[in-house]
C-alpha cells in the first residue's frame, strides 16, 4: 500500500466500492443523438423564487427540444438553511407551471429514474467513494486546521501582502503524514479533505460558456474543502460527482457561479470526468428609479412563485411570458406561430441575455388579458372556480350558486372578433363584475362632469316609461336614441361634434347616465346584456335609486 492509500483507508475506512462500481451503476445514457441531459438543482432553503423557475423552464425546454432529460436535484447538503417544506414547496411551485422533470425527486421521500439517488444527503457513500480516490491518488489530504488557525493564517497572509486563502505553501495540512494524522484522529480532532490544486496564479484557464462565449480566468489555486468535518461534501465536490454521473450534459445555472469555475474545471479533471457544457444565465431584473436591480426575495412579493398562483394567472401565461424573457426571439416566433404550442418553439440558450432580463408585470398582464380574452366562457368559469375553491371562499360561492348566470356574466362581450381584454388574473374577475353582486360593490351614482343632475333625472324617467325587459340590442338602442331630442340632446355623434353648443351632448352620454345608474360604473360590456342578466326588478330599481340620489 502507498502512503496515500493508506491515508485513503485511514479517512473513509468504511467506503468499500471504488468508482468503477458506480460508473457501471450509472452508464452513459442511451438517448438519441444531440440529446440534452439537464438538471435543476434547487436547494430547499426557501420558497421557489421567480429566477428558479425561470432556470428550470430553461432547463425543460432545452432537455425537451432535444429529446433529452430534464433532472430534478435537491441539493440539500446545508442542513442549517433548510427549511421544512422546502422540497414540496419546489416540487408544487414546478408542478403549477407545468414544468414537471423528467426524472429526479418528485415528493417527499419519492423519485423516479435510474439514477438517482436525487437527493444529495442520501448520496454521501458516492461522495466519499470519489473523495477516497482522490486521497489514494495523492490529489486530497485531511486537513484538521481550525478556524482560529485558518484565521491566523489568513491574518499573516494580510501582513505579508499575499493573496489569501489556504494554498502552496500556506496549506499547512498539505504534506501531513499518515502517523500525524493517524495521532491526530485517535486524539479526537477533527478533519475536513481538501482538494490539492494543481493551479499556477500565473495560469489562466478559459471555458466556453453556451450563452456568454469564451471565458478566460485565472486557475484556482486554492485547496478547496471536497468534504466537511461531518463528512458532506461541499457544493463544489457535489457539483462535480453528481453531474457526471447523472450524465448531465448542460449544465444550467445562475451567473453568481462563473467565478467557482475555475475550481470545478480542476475537480473533473482530478477524477477525471468529461467536462459539461456550462450555460450562466443571468438574474432576473427589475426596473427602480430608472436603474435595474435583481428581482429581491425579501422587497418583491412577485419574486416568489406562490405569487402568480395565488394572484389566479393562468400558468400557460405566466411562462409564455417567461419565455419572452428567456429567449429573445421568441416574441418574433409568435407572431408568425399565433396558436402554437410553446413546446414548438425551437429553444436555444444561446439567445439568453447576457445582461439580466428585465421582469415588467405589464407585460406579463397584456399577454395574461390577451390569453383570457380568448378562452370560451366555460373555460374561464371552471378556472376561476379552480381558483376560487382555494383561494376565495366566498367568491367560489357566490360563482357556484347559479352556474348558467355566471357563465352569462363571464360571456358578456366574449365571443365576437375582438372581446375586451381586462381580465390578467382570477383575483380580477370579482371586481371587475363586482355590479352583479350587491355585496362586492358599493353604489356610486357621480355623474361625468358635463352631465347635470337634472338631465339625469329627466333621462332616468324617460328610459323607464319605454323601458322593456324583452328589448334585444337593436331595439335597446334605437328606445335610447329616441329619448335624445325630446331631452335636447342629439342621436347623432356627429351632428353634437360639429355643432356642441345646439345640444346638451349626444347618445352616447345618454347611455352613459343609464349605464352608471345600472352598474355605478361608466365602462362596461354591452349593458343590454347586463341589464338583461339583472332581471327587470334590479333594473327598475337601480334606476329608481339612482334618481333619488339625483333629486337629493
Ligand atoms: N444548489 C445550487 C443553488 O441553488 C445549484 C447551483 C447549480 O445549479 O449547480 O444555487
């Protein structure tokens, strides 16, 4: 046995497989040719946050243009930041947007694939398997440095001017014997295993990165901990084990990882793994007093997932837009490709921005508004439904008391060429027909400026002498420009344009006084309908109503 094998068995006696056992257990994939092998790797430290999804759309979408995988990692090595329901809050927050991995965890404790397991506490033998052989070949050592030692050397490399960190001849643990370290294990101290860099400060390294280019950066000279005093191995050892043998190809991962590259090219090589293709994207931004700044957990409510859902956007939505921010052609793709499917969108990391993509809700509710106009009533009933039975009680009552009055509602101005476009989200659709339900909306009879109270009444009075429940549209309106002259005011837009002194105003302000007596409001669908919904009691009386607040 060599001095590294024996330190190797020294460490990790009780790792008895070598690599080959796993190598064998996780073949290189039989996929078809130009086949992407993706992954998202969340750890579960909080709720989704938008630029996960964001990334794990990315990494669907390159996975299923390729007829490839997409992987679901939980990379749950840091106990301390866990949070309870942070892997279902992952799993759920994916799940609403359709963005369901092919292979990886996909519960509590549950996972389908050949090659997991997929989530990193339960993989610590393979870890260490791999960390043994780097001991055994001399490329790792135990380290028992403690942190007031390490402090100590970080303060005398401030003195001497170096640059700091635990490297060449400052990693004082690196030449340690098997007898001291032996010694030092019986005494009960504790040890991490570092990596040995082969890197030269004087040496660049460059990788090509699929959305930025080349990327050239100084090696990695630092012996970076591959694993933890309790035997866990850091981001950066786990990375490289994990996406080798899950056969990763494309490896798709926040920019904030460019700089640790250097460090990951070195530890593929040392255990001699083929590199994968690597993709930084960036941030998603957001617009502030004219600057941009990244979307922030703690100051932007959207930045959350849950956001969307329990705002009631439709999910289809939410990652149409999300595309619109991933790729730049996209929006070029739609409009030659109204209805397509986006799973025809030919994806393509290379046209990401390199910059940060800028998040506008604006956006996000016209292509929302756009969506939900074109949807069938029945369509936006059960949805809202959907989302109602969770997230609004009351409404989902009210929306299930009479199902054919409020598919009626939710058809108002629906089905022509172009139905109005107001609705981005379910959390919208009380208000915005909050005049059929007494007990969403409070009465509000304030007239538009150039409308005198003693027009209105005389209006009011005249619709309702002629007023007819039966009127269909045609003769709903012809009644309403019949009122017009006899009140001084003219049926004819034109005619009021061209001479507005003769009249007291047009049709069209006419209908509005009976339009805000009707639903307090002075922009609605086609009111015939609606008047038509309310039944001609609440018609009469809204009016009644509304003349008394007049006359008073
Ligand atoms: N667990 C890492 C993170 O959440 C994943 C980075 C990666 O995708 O490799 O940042």
């Amino acid at each position: 046995m060599t001095k590294s094998e024996k330190m190797a068995e020294l460490l990790l006696p009780n790792i008895d497989k070598t690599p080959d056992y796993y190598e064998n257990l996780y073949p290189e994939r039989n996929l078809p040719e130009g086949a992407r092998v993706t992954r998202f790797a969340p750890s579960p430290t909080g709720y989704l946050h938008l630029g996960g999804l964001f990334g794990a759309t990315a990494d669907m979408l390159t996975a299923k243009g390729t007829k490839g995988v997409f992987i679901l990692r939980i990379e749950d090595t840091d106990k301390k930041r866990e949070i309870e329901d942070g892997v279902t809050g992952i799993i759920e927050g994916l799940e609403a947007f359709g963005v369901i991995p092919n292979e990886g965890v996909t519960g509590l404790g549950t996972e389908k694939g050949a090659y997991g397991p997929y989530t990193q506490s339960k993989r610590k033998d393979i870890y260490q398997c791999f960390a043994k052989e780097l001991i055994k070949k001399g490329l790792a050592y135990p380290c028992f440095c403690s942190a007031e030692k390490l402090d100590e050397i970080r303060s005398e490399q401030e003195k001497a001017g170096v640059n700091k960190g635990y490297y060449g001849e400052w990693a004082c643990c690196r030449n340690i014997t098997v007898e001291e370290a032996e010694k030092r294990i019986a005494a009960g101290e504790q040890f991490v295993v570092r990596f040995r860099s082969p890197g030269v400060e004087t040496n660049k390294c460059y990788f090509e990165d699929v959305i930025r280019g080349k990327i050239e950066m100084q090696e990695n000279t630092q012996d970076v901990v591959i694993l933890k005093t309790d035997g866990i191995p850091t981001y950066h050892f786990a990375h490289a084990i994990d996406d080798h043998l899950m056969r990763t190809t494309h490896v798709i991962r926040g920019d904030e990882w460019i700089a640790s590259v250097p460090i990951h090219l070195q530890l593929f090589k040392a255990c001699g793994f083929k590199i994968p293709k690597f993709a930084h994207t960036a941030a998603v931004m957001k617009e502030e007093n004219g600057g941009k700044r990244k979307l922030s957990k703690r100051k932007d409510p959207e930045a959350a997932v849950s956001y969307f859902v329990e705002k009631g956007y439709p999910a289809e939505c939410v990652i149409e837009y999300l595309l619109t921010l991933l790729n730049s052609n996209f929006e070029d793709w739609r409009r030659t490709n109204k209805d397509a499917s986006i799973d025809s969108f030919p994806y393509n990391l290379k046209k990401m921005s390199v910059s940060g993509a800028l998040f506008d809700m604006n956006k996000l509710n016209d292509i929302s508004k756009n969506k939900i106009a074109f949807m069938s009533a029945d369509e936006v009933y059960s949805r809202a439904c959907e989302w109602a039975k969770t997230y609004d009680g009351d409404f989902y009552a009210k929306l299930t008391e009479n199902e054919a009055k409020q598919k009626a509602i939710i058809n108002l101005d629906r089905e022509g060429k172009n139905p109005r476009k107001d609705i981005a989200k379910w959390d919208e659709l009380k208000n915005y027909f909050s005049y059929f339900y007494p007990e969403y909306y409070e009465e509000n009879f304030t007239l538009p400026e150039h409308i005198g109270k003693e027009d209105a009444i005389a209006i009011l009075k005249a619709y309702s002498a002629v007023y007819s429940p039966e009127d269909q549209k045609d003769e709903w309106f012809s009644k309403i420009k019949d009122l017009c002259e006899p009140l001084g005011f003219t049926p004819n837009v034109k005619e009021f344009k061209q001479n507005p002194d003769a009249f007291k105003g047009h049709v069209g302000d006419v209908s509005t006084v009976i339009r805000i007596a009707i639903t307090s409001r002075t922009n609605t669908p086609d009111l015939c309908a609606i008047m038509g919904i309310l039944g001609k009691d609440e018609v009469l009386s809204r009016i009644e109503r509304a003349i008394k607040f007049y006359e008073n």
